[in-house]
C-alpha cells in the first residue's frame, strides 16, 4: 500500500513498559497500513546498567504489578524469584540489545518477535537477559538461527551495528522530546514522536495519533 506508515519503537529489552506493550504491537504489525519497527536506545546499558538490589527489586515488582494489570502480561513466580530476588542479577541491556541487533542484520522482519521472546523468557520464564548463552538460547528457540550464531561470534561489526542503533534511538529521543521507553515515531524522517501512553489504551485512539503525527 502507499499509504502505509512507518512507525519506529523506541525500546529497551529491560523496560518492564515496554513488554507491556507487547499486546498494541503485535495489533499495529498485523495492519497492512502500517510497517513496524524497533530502534533500541540503550537505556540500561553501558553506562545504564546496575545491580539488582532489594530497593530495586520491590519498586520493579511494584510497576509489573501495574503493567500486568493494565495490560493483561503475566510476570510470573519465577521471575520475581529467580530475577529479582536472586541477589545477583544485573539490569543490563546491552548484551540483549547486542542480540536484537543480531536478528536485526539477519532477519529483520523478526525482530519483533525476538523481542517478545527476550523479554517474555526474562518476565514469564525467570531467566536471566544479561547472560549472552541464555540470549543466544532464546534466539535458537525463536528460530532465529542464522541471528544466533551470528550473535554468538559477536564481532566487532556487530557492537558496531549495536551502538550505532542506540545512538540513534537517543538522538530520535532527544530529537522528539521524549523522556522515556516505550515511545513511537510516526511518519519517517518527517513524523512526529510521542511517548508510548497511546499503546495502553484504546487501539482506534492509537491508530488516530499515529495518523495525526505522520501527517
């Protein structure tokens, strides 16, 4: 179709919201007038990252709670124990970034799905995201094989490739005037960017946002 709209995700595998919005994502791909796709930015990684401490895990436990609510996502037993009570685990996106990047340079068009299956083994299965075997694991599991192995290697490309995507997702971010994770582009180049509220609610008012800003 040549209407059809671009609209660019900006993610962190690590954002609790931003599984969360799973559900409106999945409803935009299926559209045939819209071309979807995702543009991390790094928000908890490098820099970003830190340790899971008690503090942190009862205010994360807290916001799933309310995602779960909202948005009908499960964040199970598992992860709350395995993940956040562990004492050990790090909230650090960027080897899962590192693996999004690997299925972004091999198969595009999955990356969504990778996506969903990163964060949904964090969230449902309590696995830990910042260890590159279990990633590679989860990307062997999502038949993503060619971005596993390529993952695997991580060559210096491919941290290249990663980094360049999260400068990127900062600048779109910092060029919009956006603040935090999920947030959308609508339109390219051209569009308008606006935080991610709009995939929480009723999907006619998303639809109605995204035409409004890439008009």
């Amino acid at each position: 179709m040549s209407d059809r709209i671009t609209v660019t995700v900006l993610v962190d595998p690590l954002c609790g919201w931003c599984y969360g919005a799973h559900p409106a994502l999945d409803w935009l791909r299926a559209r045939d007038d819209v071309t979807l796709a995702l543009l991390p930015v790094g928000l908890f990684a490098g820099p970003g990252a830190f340790a899971i401490d008690a503090t942190f895990a009862t205010h994360a436990w807290s916001a799933d709670q309310r995602i779960a609510a909202l948005t009908g996502q499960p964040f199970s037993t598992a992860y709350r124990m395995q993940v956040l009570k562990a004492g050990t685990g790090l909230v650090d996106s960027g080897p899962a970034t590192l693996a999004l990047t690997a299925v972004h340079l091999t198969a595009p068009e999955r990356e969504p799905d990778a996506l969903a299956a990163i964060q949904a083994a964090r969230y449902v299965g309590g696995r830990d995201i910042a260890d590159p075997a279990v990633l590679a694991e989860i990307l062997d599991e999502a038949d993503v094989a060619p971005a596993a192995a390529r993952f695997r290697a991580a060559d210096a490309a491919l941290h290249e490739s990663a980094s360049a995507r999260m400068a990127a997702g900062r600048a779109a971010m910092a060029r919009h005037g956006l603040r935090g994770v999920p947030a959308l582009v609508a339109g390219g180049d051209e569009g308008r960017g606006f935080n991610g509220a709009p995939l929480f609610g009723d999907r006619d008012n998303l639809l109605r946002v995204i035409r409004d800003a890439a008009a």
